[in-house]
C-alpha cells in the first residue's frame, strides 16, 4: 500500500520504518523543515522502560490545591476558554484512581519492554549515533508517602523484580555519588538497572537519513503543513496541504502521529481524540567536571524534573504546564530549571550557558497512548504518548504496522485502542 504519515517526530518516524520494513510505499510529511524539530527535539532523553507509572496517580488528587497556588509547582493549570482542556481535565481528574493506575501500568510495561528490544536492534544499525547509553535509572522520593506508594507498586509487578530494587536514601547516595548535595533531602529511591538515555532529536536526524536510503525509500516531504484530510464521508484518501503551495496527497491510509497536531485534523472526521498538550520544559548544559554529573540518569520525583548525561552535555527536564497550545518558553520554568541542577549538580555542569527549550507532549488522559484503527476506514492512530514517546515509539509502530497488515501484534494492545481512551467510570458499591 501507499501509506502517508503524518509527523516526523520520533513516533512518525519509527512508524515509517516499521510500515516500509513490511513491504508499504511510505511519505512522512511534517511542517517543520526538519526532522525531530517538535516535542521530539529537546525531550528528557531517558528510555524509561520499567519506569512507566502515568502521571494520573491517586497521590497526586491531595497535591493539586498546592500546586495550583505555586508558582513552581511542578504541574500548573492557567483556564482556557477550550472547552478540550476541561474536558481532558475532568477525564484526567477520573483517571487518578487505584483500578485505572494499574490498568495502565500493565498494559504500558509490555509495550515498553517490546519497544527496548526493537531500540536494542535499532541502536545497532551503522549510522545509527544517537548518544545512546544503558546507564541505569534512579527515581528519588523526597516524601516518604510517595516513596511508599512506589514501593506497593513495585510489590505488585513481579516482572520488574529482577531489574529494580527499592533503596533507602543512604544507599540511594552510595550508588550514585553525584547525589551528595540531595542527600539530606532523598528519603529513598527506585533503582531500574537496566533503564537507557540518548538524544531523541539525534536519532529522527539518523533515522531521516536511513529511511530515505536503499531500496524503497521513504519519501519525506518537509517543511509542509497538513491542513486536513481527504474525508468523503466514508474513507480517507489522503491530505490537503497548506502554505503557498497548496495542493493533496493522495494515498491508500494515512497515519496521524503528530502529536498534539492529531485532535483537530481527527475532528475533521467526526473523530473525538483525547489528546492534549502537556507543555514541558528542558536545558542542555556543557558537563564540565564529570565526577559531579550523574552517571545514573535521574528522576526527582517530587520535581517532575528528569536528568540524562547525553555525550558531553546534561540535559534536564520536566514539569508539566496545562496551558494549551502556546509553544513559548516561559522563563520562570527556565530559571526553576537551572536553580534546581545547580543545588543537585551546579560543581558538574556550565550554568551560565544553556539551551533552553519547551515542547508540547501529547497526552491522554489515562497515560495511554491510542495505537491502531481509528474507525474511520483509511484512517489509522498513533498518538497521545504523553512524556514516553522516545520510549514508546518502537513498540508502537510496530503493533501500528502489525494491525494495518491483519497481524496479531507482538504485545496485548487492547488498551491502546480508541475506544479505550479515556477512563472507566468509578465502581458502584454493591447494593445491599
């Protein structure tokens, strides 16, 4: 088939090279004139395979009053007259419940741990440079409430036994001794040995370049704006493209996998997608004395700011800023940045020197991305992977590519669909 897909991001592009690997004629298409130019450019630059918890979490319903009233306050909320983000809000606030958590850390671990095999095969391809590490993860917890409830969770996932330890915050300093400024502050942590880091924007450049070389090139058609697509009222056949040009592409199925883009060329067919932007934050800084930066990458849980020695750089990251579609970098999330890496690790890194940026994740409100059949014939889904699509995006074009050819995916994918987007409803007591 001649299959179109929209994005060239991480995901649009592991999607790509899975559907050209099963034999489809494949264009990628993105408005940007580069590849990797979106939220894939300056992301937190962990693989967090194990680590997969969402961020809708029953502990977190008791931190929402704070965090509204702070002003770094690791998730911030400033009302849009969108009726989408309160309705993605009211999901998210059902989806913050015990059933629903687990719901979706099991059905994220095998699709993840099936994504780190095919990162392993990709990461040995020649070309394929990407500042890739297998360094190992450690999740701090300043709050001994949290530390608790990672550790129930833990307790309650056998498969992550043999790859992850609970440590108190003693030991959490012995394993990585470039914590030793935190250490009065860490009560404990979750140390996943077999967790990676690399540059997500390095590797959509790799993966550009060997998509469009030997035999079936990938077509990528860059710099263009999708404006809508093709709908008859029965099937898609393709896109309408904007700018000066103008003109449609035409093709057999089209993939949306753009990211926060997906809602509203989805509504164009009648379709409802429960994706919103989740607007994050990074810094790159130069590593300056390597015995100060972490070997580990890093998570501060409390922060919502992540970590990741990347070559010679450290690349910090987090928050979550519900603020719509507004791509600007707000400074105050800039400064918070580089003021909590310089009481973590300010002897190891150049402060006075950062590139800062702000991506918008795609996030549902469950923490499940939608992979698969959208409903709409011609139309297929891969999107809404929140702060995972680095770690996602293998495993996910290929259940993509296993589902548009009629083959059972490697993985259950059941939970990944449309229809179950968004949270269930609460359960009724049993009458008496």
């Amino acid at each position: 088939m001649d299959i179109l897909v929209i994005g060239a991001g991480i995901v649009g592009l592991a999607t790509a090279r899975a559907l050209r690997a099963a034999g489809h004629r494949v264009t990628v298409v993105d408005r940007a004139a580069e590849a990797g130019s979106g939220t894939s450019r300056g992301n937190g630059g962990q693989l967090s395979y194990r680590y997969i918890a969402p961020l809708a979490d029953p502990d977190i319903l008791l931190k929402i009053p704070a965090w509204m009233l702070g002003r770094d306050a690791p998730v911030r909320f400033v009302p849009r007259f969108d009726p989408a983000q309160w309705r993605w809000i009211v999901d998210f606030l059902r989806a913050c419940n015990g059933d629903d958590k687990l719901r979706s850390v099991a059905a994220l671990l095998p699709l993840a741990l099936y994504s780190q095999r095919l990162v392993h095969d990709l990461a040995a391809q020649p070309g394929m440079e990407f500042d890739y590490r297998r360094n190992g993860k450690l999740v701090v917890y300043r709050d001994p409430r949290s530390f608790a409830s990672a550790r129930a969770l833990l307790a309650s996932q056998p498969a992550l036994a043999s790859e992850q330890e609970a440590l108190d915050g003693a030991a959490c300093v012995a394993r990585e001794p470039a914590l030793e400024a935190l250490r009065g502050d860490i009560v404990g942590g979750i140390l996943t040995r077999s967790e990676e880091a690399g540059d997500c924007h390095k590797l959509c450049l790799a993966l550009a370049a060997a998509l469009q070389r030997g035999d079936n090139p990938v077509s990528l058609l860059l710099g263009r704006a999708v404006d809508g697509l093709l709908h008859d009222g029965k099937r898609v056949s393709g896109v309408r493209l904007g700018g000066a040009d103008g003109g449609e592409l035409r093709a057999d199925a089209c993939v949306l996998a753009n990211g926060v883009g997906a809602a509203a060329l989805a509504a164009g067919c009648g379709l409802d997608l429960p994706v919103y932007p989740l607007k994050g934050y990074s810094i790159s800084a130069a590593i300056r004395a390597a015995a100060a930066v972490p070997e580990l990458s890093v998570t501060d849980f409390q922060r919502k700011i992540v970590y990741a020695r990347l070559g010679g750089r450290l690349r910090v990251a987090g928050m979550a800023d519900i603020v719509g579609h507004d791509e600007g970098i707000a400074g105050s999330r800039i400064a918070t940045l580089v003021r909590e890496t310089r009481a973590a690790f300010g002897k190891g890194v150049d402060l006075d020197d950062v590139q800062p940026w702000a991506g918008l994740r795609p996030a549902t409100p469950t923490g499940r991305p939608i992979i698969g059949a959208s409903g709409v014939p011609g139309l297929w889904l891969n999107v809404g992977h929140g702060a995972l699509g680095f770690t996602l995006a293998c495993g996910s074009a290929g259940i993509l590519a296993d589902r548009i050819d009629g083959r059972q995916p490697a993985v259950p994918d059941a939970d990944f669909s449309l229809a179950s987007a968004h949270p269930r409803l609460p359960r009724r007591a049993a009458s008496a």
